[in-house]
C-alpha cells in the first residue's frame, strides 16, 4: 500500500502543445464550486466559533476514454482498493471510522473540494477546521495539537499557503497522522527506506503511478525532476531512484535546461508559478508530467481525461494515506510485545545505604520505559523524568489480552523490625524480569509520610532490591495521598457545616440557600434530585416541595455524638488523636469532640485501592456512610452534597503510578490502606492494568501488609471478590530472626539491639517457630487452596545450617518449595532461585476458593476467621458490638466482607504470644463498617489509626544539601 496526506505546492506550470509521440499530463480548464461533502465543519475566527454539518450528494466518478498513461484506471483502482481496504478494517473493527481533518485558512477551493468528495467516495468522514485566510502560526499550531490527540482523527490534511507550512507547524504534527509524508520525520523515513512506518507524499505516489503505467520499460531511464521544493523534489528523487530510473534535478533558469529535457524519457514539473515549455524541448515518446492543480469540476461529478492532471489521484492517494493511517491505528492498539532494556547492577561489599544505592543507579526516562512495555504514549502522564500516570483507558485498549500470572507476597507473623516483604517483592520481579527475561511488575502500595518521618522508614525495598528514585516514592510521589486528605478532610468541613447552618436557620431559609434562584430560576442540582429521589419524593420543580417534603430535604439531622467522620493527617501526631472543634465564637456553640487519621487510615484510601473505574470510585464515595441522624439513620456523603466533589479531587489520584527497579523493571505504585482497619493491599487497579501489559506468560508480583493471617486473608476475602482475579501462588516471606521469635526467643523491639540469640545460631529456636508460625502460616494459604513458595530472607547473620532447616522445615509442612533469598545484597541475581521456583508453582493449576459465603451472617463470617486463620476456640461479642450488628443487618449491609482490624504481631489478639497461640476466645470490643469501601471491620482491642512519634524519629536523620539538593538520611 503507498502512503500520503497533501502538500499543495505546485502550481502554475503551463505547457505548450508538445511533439507527436509525447505524451502530455497536465492541469488544464477551469474550476467551478462544488456542493458539500460529508463533513462537520468548524469555522475558527477571532473572537467565536460555530460548527455546521451536511450530507454530501452522492460522488460519480466519470472516467473518459483511456489515455496513454492508464490514468482513468489509476484513480480508479486506488479509489477501489482504498475502499476494499477500509470495508475489510470495518469488517473487524465496526468502531473504526478513519477521520480525515482538513486545516484550511479562508474559503474552500476546487483542490480541496476534489480532496473532501475523493474522501467521500472512498467512505471517509471529515472535520475541516476554518482558519481566518490570514490566520498566525500560532493559531494552525493550536489546531494541530488538539488534531494530535484526538484519536477520532486518522490523518490532517494542511491545506494552506507555503508560507503557512514552516518547519515549527509541519513538524509539530504528530508523524503518524502527518498523510502527506511533509514532516521531517517522515521525510526521513523515506530517504532511510523506513516502508513500515512512513507516508509518501500523495503527489509523490501520483507521479510515480503514471511514470509506472508509461508505455515504455522504466528500468534506466532517466527522468527529469525540474523546479519544485525540497520535500516534494526529495521524495520523488527517492522513489524514482528505488525503481531503477535515474533522477536528475534542475531548475526553471537553467541554462542547460533545453539539452536536459531533450536527453530525459520523463519530465516532471514541480515548481510553482508559469513556465513555457517549448514543444521543441520534447523528445518523442517522452513523458511530461505537469503538477499544476487546475481542475473542471461541478457539483455532482469530477471529469477525468488525459487533460485533468494529477489532482484526482492525487487526492485518491491522500485518502489512501488515510485508511492506512487507520489501519496503523488499529495495530498500535494490540498487545506489544516488550522490549525490556534491564539496567546493570555492580553490588558492592559491604552494602551500602540504601540512599546510595539508588543515587548510584540512573534510572531509564519513564516514556522510554513505558514504550519498552507497550504502553502508547497517550496513556501516560508524565509527572518528572522518573515517574508517570498510566490512564485507565489502557485497559479498554487490551480488553482481549488475556491475563499473567498473579504472585501475591505474604509473610509470616513479623517482629517489630519487619521482615522484607517488599524487598522481597522487588528482587523477585528484578529476577524474572533482569535475569529470566520474563514480563514481570511489581504493584506496592504507596507510603505514608507518617512512618518515613517516624520510625519505620521508608517503603521503597532495601539494599540492591529498591524502586527508584527512592526519594521520590517515598515523599509525596504523584500527589495520591494528599488528594485523599483534601478528600477526606472537605467531607469533615461539609459536615461540621451543615450541623451549623441546620442548627441556626429554619427550614424555609435552608432551603432558600440549598437551592437559591439564578437569574429568576431555581432548579435543583443532579446530586439534589438524587437526594429527592432517596426520600422518595419524584418532584424536580423546587416550587412543588410541600412543606414536610423541604423538612425532609434540608434535615439531615445529624446526631454530633453519632459523626462517625474524622479528619486525617499523612503525618505522625499523637496529640491530634482527640480534639474539640467548634470553639470559635462564630461557630455559636457547636462544639463537638473529634479527633485525627493518619490519612491512609481514610475511608477514601481504601476506596482507592478497591475501585475498579472512575465510575466505581465515584459510586463508593457516595456511598460512604459519615455518621447517623438522630432517627438512626445512615448519612452518606451523597447526602451531604459532595461526593461529586470527592470525585473531582480523585480524578487523577485513581491512575496507578509507574516507575521502576534498580535493574529497569517496572513498578506500579498506587494506593496503602492501613492493614488493620482496612484491606492493606495495593489496588486492583494497578493489579489490572500490570496482569494485561505482561501478557499470558508474564508474571505480576503484589503484597498483602502484615502477615498472612491478617494481609493474605484480606487479599483473598476483600480483594479478590472485588475485583475478580484470582491468585495463583503465595510467596510467603520468613526470616530467620522471626522465626527464632516464635520458637520462643526474647522480645525484640524496633531501635532496641538484638539479643545474642538472634544473632548467634540457635536451631531448636528456629525449629520451633517453623513449627508453629510458619506451619500455620502455609495451612492458612492452604484454606483457600493456593500453593506456597516459602522465601527466606538471608540476613548477613544466618548460618547455612539454619537457612538448610528452614526449607526443609517448610517443604514438610506443605509448600511447594522453599529456598533462600540474597536479593538484598545482590539484586536479582540473588532471589533466581525463587524467581524459578515461583516459575514452576505457576504452570500448576491453582484451586483458589473463599474461606466463607457472603450470605452467611456477620456473626458466622467473624467466628469462621477467628477459628481457621486466628486458630481461636471461638469469639465474644460485647453489648456494643451485637448492637452495632444488629443495626448492620437492619440497613442491608449484612452481605458484606469482613476486615478484622487486630495486632499484626500475634496470630491472636494479644501481641506477646508467639507461635500459633490456640485455646484462646477472640474479643470483639465493636463493629463498624467502611460502606463506600464496602467492608465492615470488627475490632479486636483497641486500635490507634494515628500513629505518633517516638523519643528520636527518623527525621533527625534526614537534610538536604542545599547546593546539590541531595536528600541524606532516608531508608
């Protein structure tokens, strides 16, 4: 297929009657106008803009008697091809309706008119946008750009004067929309021999065509290319080159020009504005080819002979350009395969700070990676040269594109330090990916600032298995986390609000300002009449109200002591835990006792990682239930007013950010509910968009917070249901350290030194704890019939003889293998083996089902976790919590999931017993419920959902250098 879009440059070359035996393809006649084709048309002028449509009459190709050239059969057989090309894209593609956009500036002219009905012969729709005649650069290049990223649009035709085509307008147009091949790029794509990608100019493809249809063998013969500008005369000296002529060049003032043309078996006229060509000049049997636009045209038909020139094919090859630029389209739109380039690590002994490490390591610009993923560069967002948005519509794109394999990274029950589950993470997908040569992505959820300031640090990975710039993925990144708080803090400010305005106004007043009159008008807003329509009330006329219908309205009588709705905070502040607000004088005594969240502790940050679309996403935060009336019934943000809001200052946070390891794989980073009161996993969006770009064969690596018991359970229970996918294996972390823990070793204590049995070898210790904890651990995967690889995480003070017993601990207690981890200090290379053993536990069907029915009730969903993963003999509710139940049940949310919110540091409820503690009853202190998130989540204990800072945070660590602006201090 040859490729195109228009270039109108030549014109005004007039020839006199030639020597028998030549032949003559000019423009010649007269033009007249032409009724309008099927276009939507946008005139552009200074200060307005109005758009007009029409139907175009039916196109009638007359094709006169044949001349010399075959020309009549060229229009026509491009035309037909063109059209037999289109039919079979929309025969697999029914959506697909290449658009060809027309830049023009002032009225049409019959060139344009031959290009607009050609485009609809051919079946092609058309947006012509209307330029003042004296239209700036400025104002094409604003045209252009908006053309760029309108992916309706197939191909821009620029019809403008030359002075209008400079180098800024031709080259800002996006090369695979550019039909008539005039950017550099594709000019350079042709000169290169590039067939893959590149446009011919259309009129480039024209004079080629009837060079090829001369009645003479082309092969060696010379043709003359004489006037013209650089691209036309570049591209045709290109092709006629390919196809074994030879081109010489000249100009109209030559003074050889005369023994040029006398010596040459073609010449081709290219430059603008009247030459005469004597008859004389031309030898017999020559063929002249004139580019001058001069066409006879009337409103019905376009009238081709030997005389019409080349415009009408031409114009066909321009649309030609179009469908081809369709079909390209539509291929760019498949699953592609990756081009990984990995980036090379040199570990150094001893490791250095994980700081370090990632500013020793550059890592590759964000678009170069997307592209070595097959993401389109429509799909992402650049925020920085490290880190970048990936939009949703990436999965309607891959909608057919079957899924990888799906890894969740679990871990045994931790010590205070942690125990590498994101390490482990990283280096596991560094291995498939760097090593293997494996699609492979990791999704991790994003950290809070509270801990990277406090004690735990940072969440990046550690050692050589880190996503870098660590830097930037552990303070603020793209934004999501302060979204949520500005979020979640206007639900607080909506609420405190509108107890005042209720509590200081009657209802005729209220409802004078909830719905006020603009212009003379009232009329409720969408999220009012959905509010109407909640209480019942079908009117939409403000003025048909009764009187206890606006009560009904503008009360929602919110009980100050039932505002179940805190602020938050993404920082570490134990005083905020309990406040009064309301003590201004100008709030008139609506005081109230409150208190603070850190802010992945929000509702909305649970919303986030659960949401599988805007649309979703928008629905839950209406939903979320921010306290209840004084008549005991549920109050959601919707009834506040504001969850469309909520929605808006969501938009962009809903979008998984991607960045990358220290050896060039990718990451997606996106979401971190809190493990306790929420889910504790990344978001199910990330894991869609990552099990879709890895393809079949591809592997996407997740994590569950805190241990098994309490990250794994939720994943499978909460996660899983809401998003469908289903997990193939469990990597299940253990260190040697937590292990010695449950065997029965002392306490250990973050910032505290550990004691010598932790350090020395000690096997009956790390027997013990593989023979509780870790055994437990695996049977819990085994509920819900997942395999397990059991990783190791290698610290510098494990013996060989306990790395050995572990793993032949942990194959006897059931996994599908075991093997240690040197990631840390090695990169990808040192977690191969576990990257192989995962490989292998893949390729066997997993039989992944719920640990309980839905239907089953919130008591029996509670007592069913609390017996198989907790181990406990049963559980005991307070008043408080079968209450809170019964409500539940009463206002239909009895068939949700259940988050049980308890100590990450015991399989029980009580922090210092190790092991698998058994024989216990598990106290249910109360039960509330996430309604947006979709979720209800019992408490075992107490919970703080505000961390606070410790006698020496982190934050004495961390500075700046404010020359070079390198941060020190973090990990």
């Amino acid at each position: 297929m040859k490729l195109s879009i228009i270039r109108n440059a030549c014109r005004g070359i007039q020839i006199q009657q030639a020597r028998p035996g030549s032949r003559v393809f000019g423009f010649s006649g007269r033009c007249r106008p032409v009724g309008p084709t099927s276009s939507t048309v946008i005139h552009r002028a200074a200060a307005s803009a109005t758009t007009s449509s029409g139907t175009s009459p039916k196109l009638v190709l007359n094709f006169g008697k044949e001349d010399g050239f075959g020309y009549d059969n060229s229009v026509r057989e491009v035309v037909q091809s063109t059209k037999e090309a289109l039919v079979a894209l929309q025969r697999e593609n029914p959506a697909l309706k290449p658009v060809l956009a027309i830049i023009q500036a002032g009225e049409d002219d019959s060139l344009l008119e031959i290009n607009k009905k050609m485009a609809g012969k051919i079946g092609l729709n058309i947006t012509q946008i209307c330029l003042p005649k004296e239209c700036s650069e400025d104002e094409i290049l604003e045209e252009v750009l908006k053309l760029n990223e309108d992916p309706r649009v197939h191909g821009v035709y620029l019809h403008l004067p030359p002075a209008s085509l400079t180098s800024r307008v031709l080259n800002a147009l996006k090369p695979e929309k550019d039909v008539d091949g005039i950017s550099d790029l594709n000019m350079g794509r042709l000169v290169r021999g590039d067939v893959s990608q590149r446009f011919v100019p259309p009129i480039a493809s024209a004079v080629m065509e009837l060079l090829e249809r001369h009645d003479i063998p082309l092969e060696g013969k010379t043709v003359l290319l004489v006037g013209g500008e650089v691209p036309l005369g570049l591209a045709l000296q290109c092709l006629i080159q390919t196809s074994g002529m030879v081109a010489l060049k000249s100009h109209r003032s030559a003074e050889n020009l005369q023994r040029q043309v006398m010596q040459a078996d073609a010449v081709v006229l290219l430059g603008a504005g009247h030459m005469d060509l004597p008859p004389t000049w031309v030898r017999p049997g020559a063929a002249v080819i004139s580019c001058e636009p001069t066409l006879i045209t009337d409103d019905h038909t376009i009238e081709l002979s030997s005389q019409t020139g080349i415009g009408h094919l031409t114009a066909a090859y321009r649309m030609q350009n179009v469908v081809c630029g369709g079909s390209r389209w539509l291929q760019e739109q498949q699953y592609r395969a990756w081009r990984l380039r990995s980036l090379k690590l040199q570990p150094l002994t001893p490791v250095p700070s994980d700081i370090e490490i990632s500013r020793a390591q550059t890592p590759k610009p964000v678009d170069q990676l997307a592209e070595e993923i097959g993401l389109l560069s429509e799909e992402l967002e650049a925020y920085g040269r490290s880190k970048a948005k990936v939009r949703l519509s990436l999965l309607d794109r891959l909608h057919a594109q079957p899924d990888g394999k799906y890894v969740l990274v679990a871990g045994i029950t931790p010590t205070p330090l942690g125990e590498g589950k994101s390490t482990v993470t990283i280096g596991l997908v560094q291995a498939l990916s760097a090593h293997l040569k494996l699609n492979s992505f990791a999704c991790l959820r994003q950290p809070s600032q509270g801990p990277t300031f406090g004690v735990k640090g940072g969440a990046a990975g550690g050692g050589y298995a880190q996503v870098i710039p660590m830097e930037e993925f552990n303070l603020h990144l793209t934004g999501d986390i302060h979204a949520i708080t500005a979020a979640n803090n206007l639900v607080a400010a909506a609420i405190d609000a509108r107890m005042l305005h209720e509590a200081t106004q009657s209802d005729k007043a209220l409802y004078n300002r909830l719905v006020p009159s603009v212009n003379g008008v009232r009329r409720f807003s969408p999220i009012q009449i959905a509010r109407l329509r909640r209480l019942g009330i079908g009117k939409t006329d403000p003025g048909s109200l009764t009187p206890q219908e606006v009560n009904a309205f503008v009360r929602l009588d919110l009980d100050p002591s039932k505002v179940t709705w805190q602020r938050v905070l993404d920082t570490n502040d134990r005083f905020l835990r309990k406040i009064t607000v309301g003590q201004a004088s100008t709030e008139k005594g609506q005081m109230r006792e409150t208190g603070f969240d850190i802010a992945v502790a929000s509702e909305i940050m649970a919303i986030l990682a659960l949401a599988d679309g805007l649309g979703d996403m928008k629905n839950r935060l209406a939903r979320m239930v921010v306290g209840t009336s004084r008549s005991g019934q549920p109050v959601t943000a919707e009834d506040l007013g504001v969850s469309g809001a909520l929605a808006v200052l969501m938009k962009d946070a809903i979008k998984p950010t991607l960045m990358q390891t220290l050896e060039g794989t990718p990451v997606f980073v996106h979401a971190g509910p809190f493990a306790n009161i929420a889910h504790g996993n990344s978001s199910v969006l990330a894991d869609k968009l990552a099990l879709k770009l890895v393809g079949r064969d591809g592997f996407v690596v997740t994590e569950a917070g805190f241990g098994a018991d309490i990250g794994m359970e939720k994943f499978f229970n909460i996660k899983c249901r809401a998003s469908g996918l289903r997990p193939d294996v469990v990597v299940l972390v253990s260190t040697v350290r937590a292990l010695k823990m449950h065997g029965g070793g002392p306490n250990v204590s973050a910032g505290a030194p550990l004691p010598r049995e932790y350090i020395d070898e000690n096997l009956s210790l790390v027997a013990g704890g593989c023979h509780s904890n870790l055994r437990k651990q695996i049977q819990i995967a085994h509920l819900f019939g997942v395999p397990v690889v059991v990783a190791l995480n290698v610290f510098k003070t494990d013996t060989q003889a306990e790395i050995d017993l572990v793993c032949q601990i942990a194959k006897e207690c059931g996994a599908s293998d075991a093997v240690p981890c040197h990631h840390w200090a090695r990169g990808g290379r040192g977690s191969l083996e576990l990257a192989q053993a995962v490989k292998e536990a893949t390729s066997r069907p997993s039989n992944f089902q719920f640990l309980y029915n839905l239907e089953m009730p919130i008591v029996e969903k509670i007592r069913t976790i609390a017996q198989k993963v907790y181990g406990a003999d049963d559980i005991e509710l307070s008043p408080e919590a079968k209450a809170k139940i019964d409500y539940y049940n009463q206002q239909g949310y009895g068939t949700l999931p259940i988050c049980m919110a308890k100590t990450h540091l015991s399989l029980s409820h009580m922090p210092d017993k190790k092991g698998a503690p058994t024989g216990f009853i598990l106290p249910i202190r109360d039960v509330r419920a996430s309604i947006g998130a979709g979720f209800i989540y019992p408490l075992v204990g107490t919970m703080s959902t505000m961390p606070g800072l410790p006698t020496r945070p982190c934050f004495y660590d961390i500075d700046l250098d404010p020359v070079t602006e390198e941060i020190t201090g973090l990990f």
